[in-house]
C-alpha cells in the first residue's frame, strides 16, 4: 500500500516505515513561538532543567499577536520574551516584523519536506509549500526546544481535490470556506487533508496560504500540498537548505476522497459564530456591519491588500465603518507602499496599522463594541475573538470585505467586477 504526504514526512523524520494510526519519536526541522505562547514555553523550558537549545537556528519567537504592547503586562511578557532570546542566542523577531506564519517560510526557516512544530494553532499553513507543520501546546515546544525531537500520531488522509475555473470576485477564501461548510468544523479532526487539483495548481503561493491556514477549521491536524514549480521557486527564493519535496503515492489509502466544481462558486461569508456558518452573499446582502479588517495570517499577504485596494481605489469607506488594516510583514508593508496599497487605503479613510495579528485575536486595535458585528479576513468568528463576547463576526475574502466597507453592510464584490478581473 502506498503512502500519503503525512505518513511519508512522519516516515522520514522518524527513521521507520509508518502508516496512519503510528506512534513515533520524531526530528524535528524547526520550532517557534509568538508573544502568546512563548512565556510558557520559556517557563516549561526553565522547569525542564535544560541548560542549551537543541539548535539555536531551529527556532524563533515572534512578537506578533499584542504588538506594539497594549498594556504593562504583555510588556513584561514581550520583556522576558527578549532576555531569554538574548541569553540563548535566539532568534526573535520583535514588533513590527509581522506575524508568524508569514515571517516563518517568508524568511526561509522551513522548506519542502519539513516538519515544523509551532506554539499557535494556525502553524498549518504551511502546508501549502509542502511542510507537515502544526500546532502544539507550550510545553511540547519546550520539550522540542531541548531535544529536537517530538512524538506524532500519524494521521489519516483526507484528498480534496479542487476543480472548475474560479469566476471573477471569488477566491481561494470563498473555497476554503466553502470546503469548510460541507466538511464541518469537527469533520477532519486530527486527519491530515491533502489539497490538489486544477484551481490549487493554478494558485499563486499566497493564494495556497490561504487555504492550508484554514484546515485547523475543519479540525485538521494539517492542510498540505504537493510541491510544484511555484513552489519550489517560491522556496528557493528564501531558504537555504535545499527543498525535499514529498508527493503522495498513486496508490495512498484516503479516508476520504471529496471533489469540488468551482466554476459557479459565489463568494462565501461565515456567520456568527462558527466557521462552518456558511452562506453564499446574497443571503447576507444589507446585514451592517460596524467594523471591517484586512489583514491577519490568512489574508494578509501582497495579493489581499491589491484586491483589496482595487476595490477601494478612488472611493471612501462608509463613514459609519471603521476598516482597519494590518499587513503581515513588514515587508509586505514595504512593496504595498510601494505599488500604491497603502496610499489607497489612507485616502480612502481606512487606518493602517502595524504589520501582526491586528484587531483579530482582540487584544488591541480595534476590539468590538458590545452589539457591533465585524467582517474579517480572519479564519475565527467564535464569541469573543476580536475582543468582545458581545458582538458578531463575519467572515469573508478581502474583496468582500473591502466591497462592504464601502457601503456599510455586508456586500457583493461581484459588483466591482471590472476593477477584480
């Protein structure tokens, strides 16, 4: 019987030949955590006894999720995060550098073939360049940080395979979270799910991180891919080490096997409050909204913000909508300025805020009023996540939200059709 992506990956970096359902100590290629985790993760660290890092360069923090700090205990955390940092030689990216699960491949810690652990539970994206990378709790990354090494379950296989031709003003958000409606957000628990077809090898990169981001949604241990010319461009571009890239076997075992025609999809808003709340826009089409966001690890990249840009360009946000966004690096910052994004935004009465997590874990900038209802770029609505168990998120591509921050309420990006195609 052949293999799948995650069973081949697990194989490799355990030294034995696994199928689903195996236990086994694994190698791992890198490792990190954000200002949300990292204190437990260097207090599990102190707790372990351990006196040196398995590999200094196998692991990073990032100062993304409250950043610039929002009050003194975050900066006493933000603080520790440093010293430690500074007292393994360690490296850290501080505020304004972005969030992590675009500083980690765009600064080229992982490549093809990988396994990544990380202290969030969005490090599956990933999977989108052909990385076995997930989520863990603290003090597993502390346990990888001293000894390189991690056990894994290895998981059942899921195949979505994509097809059709994307029509204009939809994207791969409105497939992710289409995907996500039939699937559930329960429905790939700990299952690894491999993404292939026409539309995902059409994708750029970007696009791809958008998906793979998402598959913790349906419960999904992973979201990967294949890794094609795209990608292994993409990668060579930014890592060192040279990519190893792991496709499946014609003959891998599938729990399941599903297939979407996407030729008609119309764009997908979630509603309050599950992922797997989902509509097509014209069920939604007059809902207000108080907020709007653009940004975050799922839609956050160069890509997004042109959308969202040609959407906004020459035009005024409704003066009723706060749209706040959030680049996710400084480096995207920096091109966005250059090919004009920013300059938009600004003049279209959006605020601009620093490169991370932005309003969507609701620690700051931008936290919901009691009663407000948002539309975000995110990939979480649940009560609470942007601040405010009071208040109502919606979620959607950048081109939804753009076309909705527009005009106040939920609206159809289909409508600006000649400015997406």
């Amino acid at each position: 019987m052949g293999k799948t992506i995650a069973e081949k990956i697990l194989s490799a970096h355990s030294g034995k030949d696994l199928k689903a359902g195996d236990t086994a100590v694994c190698s791992v290629d890198f490792c990190f955590g954000q200002d949300g985790t990292s204190s437990i993760i260097i207090d599990s660290f102190n707790k372990l006894g351990a006196k040196k890092v398995f590999d200094k360069s196998r692991f990073c923090m990032v100062i993304d999720h409250s950043a610039p700090s929002p009050n003194i205990g975050v900066s006493a955390i933000h603080k520790k995060m440093r010293e430690f940092a500074a007292r393994f030689e360690l490296g850290i990216y501080d505020i304004g550098c972005g969030v992590c699960h675009q500083l980690v491949p765009q600064k080229g810690h992982v490549t093809c073939g990988d396994l990544v652990l990380g202290a969030d539970s969005h490090t599956c994206t990933y999977g989108a360049i052909n990385v076995f990378s997930t989520g863990v709790g603290s003090t597993d990354i502390a346990i990888t940080l001293a000894s390189g090494k991690n056990w894994f379950r290895v998981p059942d296989t899921i195949k979505v395979i994509v097809k059709g031709k994307l029509p204009a003003g939809v994207y791969s958000k409105d497939i992710i979270l289409r995907i996500i409606k039939d699937i559930g957000a329960n429905g790939a628990t700990y299952k690894a799910v491999e993404f292939a077809g026409p539309v995902i090898t059409a994708m750029s990169v970007d696009e791809r991180f958008t998906i793979s981001n998402m598959a913790v949604e349906m419960g999904a241990k992973i979201g990967i891919m294949e890794a094609d010319a795209k990608v292994l461009k993409w990668v060579s571009e930014r890592s060192k080490r040279p990519p190893q890239p792991v496709k499946p076997d014609l003959d891998a075992r599938y729990v399941a096997v599903k297939e979407y025609d996407v030729s008609a999809l119309a764009p997908q808003v979630a509603k309050p409050h599950a992922v797997d709340n989902v509509s097509n826009v014209e069920q939604l089409l007059g809902t207000k909204i108080d907020e709007a966001y653009i940004g975050t690890c799922t839609n956050g990249r160069l890509n997004d913000l042109e959308v969202a840009a040609r959407v906004l360009k020459g035009r005024q946000v409704n003066p009723e909508v706060k749209c706040v966004v959030a680049p996710a690096s400084r480096e995207i910052f920096a091109e966005a300025m250059k090919k004009g994004y920013i300059e938009t935004f600004a003049r279209s009465g959006c605020v601009v805020v620093a490169p991370g997590c932005g309003p969507c874990v609701g620690t700051h900038n931008g936290v919901l009023a009691d009663g407000e209802a948002a539309i975000s770029t995110a990939n979480r609505n649940f009560k609470g996540r942007m601040g405010n168990p009071n208040s109502f998120i919606y979620l959607a591509s950048p081109a939804t939200v753009a076309a909705s921050a527009l005009i106040g309420t939920i609206a159809d990006p289909r409508e600006h059709k000649k400015r997406l195609e």
